[in-house]
C-alpha cells in the first residue's frame, strides 16, 4: 500500500506560511517533526518506484534530498525564518546537483506542484544546451509541443532573456527556446490531488512524463562535466 500525504502535513505547512515565526515554531515543533516524517516516507517509497525508469533514484534517501526548512535571510529583504513548504531535487548527485532532475514541491492552501528539467545552469553548461537545441530543434520540439506534455504541463517554462543570446541570430528558428536560461515543466498539484489515495501515482506518472525532457537535456552536460 502507498504512502499517503496526510491532511495533517498540509495543515501544518498551510498554518505555518501564516505563523511564520521562532515562537511559533517552537510550539509546534512535534508537528514538524511529525509532516516532515510523513514526506520522507512518501519520497522513499516514490525512489524505490522511480528506479523502474530512472537510474538517478538508484542509492538515494529521502531525507539526504530534502532541503532544509531554515530560511537563508542573511542577504535578504523577506526575513521570515522558515521555508513554508516542503521540498526535495531528485537528480545524480543528490539535492545540490546541477543536472537535471525532478522536483516535488508540497505546500498547503493549493501551491504544491511537481517539476523537473534544467534550473539555471551554470553559463558552460547553458551554453551546451542551446548548441544542442540549435542542433536538434526538431526533437526538442517533439518533446515539449506534443500534445502530452503541454495537456500536462502548459509547455516548457523557465525565464527568458529579453535579448538574443550571444552567438545567435534572432531569425534563427530555435531563438523562442534558445532565449531560456532554465528549461522545465511544472505542474500543480490542487489539496485535493496531493491527498488522494493514488498520489503516488499521480506523481509518478507526471516525472515518467519529463524524463524524455530531462534526457535530452542531460545529453550535452556529459561533455562538459556537468556532474561537478
């Protein structure tokens, strides 16, 4: 039998994006505890399945994927201490790679969803896929302008340059997709899906959908050490 999201994780993380505070916190640490314990089990069942279709799964905990809840606040404006979701990177290498990989983000109040692709790589290996973009337009088109993947996800999302990247023409037939500066699908995932009895399922089958996106993605990386 699956692991389920229980109502209780949401409601914690629901109540904590609107009790964002140390004491707050402090006084509901077991229910942390608690939701955090639910969605690792959840993600350590999702890795033994994935590992059907996705070698990256291989050798993986949940709890070494998870990022932590702690908010970074030193250099920002926003200083509310937690995180108010939960969230974890599934890729070779573990949460930290820069390879592409699949995300599931839960949050309460209908803003969890799952994603996956490339976020932000670093400039070489950019680079590297716009070349292979450009190279393989066609196939990359295959991918996220068929029917399945924009019925899915709405088609590929990430920001853009407002200019044309260096080393191209703007005529250049690819320019829409080469514009990019991550290349992903995301798709939401409402209260009501998240605590269904075949979530798992549901998630499931939405990363076995991005694999061919992250495959083709992968590609140019391995000739520039995207692992590192």
């Amino acid at each position: 039998m699956s692991i389920k999201i229980e109502q209780d994780t949401l409601t914690f993380l629901a109540e904590l994006a609107e009790h964002n505070t140390r004491e707050w916190f402090g006084e509901h640490k077991a229910r942390y505890d608690k939701a955090r314990k639910n969605y690792i089990s959840f993600l350590d069942e999702l890795l033994l399945e994935m590992q059907h279709f996705e070698p990256a799964a291989r050798g993986q905990q949940g709890k070494e994927l998870v990022f932590r809840i702690y908010r970074d606040v030193r250099f920002s404006n926003d200083k509310r201490p937690y995180k108010d979701h939960f969230g974890a990177y599934i890729a070779e290498g573990g949460r930290k790679s820069i390879l592409p990989g699949y995300y599931l983000h839960l949050a309460g109040n209908n803003n969890s969803f799952l994603a996956g692709g490339l976020w932000y790589p670093p400039a070489e290996q950019l680079k590297a896929v716009r070349q292979e973009i450009d190279y393989s337009l066609e196939e990359f088109k295959g991918i996220v302008e068929s029917e399945a993947f924009v019925k899915r996800f709405g088609g590929i999302q990430g920001d853009q340059l407002k200019t044309t990247p260096k080393g191209y023409d703007k005529e250049n037939p690819a320019i829409h997709y080469l514009r990019f500066k991550g290349w992903n699908g995301v798709m939401p995932l409402p209260d009501e899906t998240v605590l269904r009895p075949d979530f798992m399922q549901v998630v499931l089958d939405g990363f076995q959908a991005l694999k061919p996106l992250n495959d083709f993605l992968m590609a140019p990386l391995l000739d520039v050490g995207g692992d590192e």
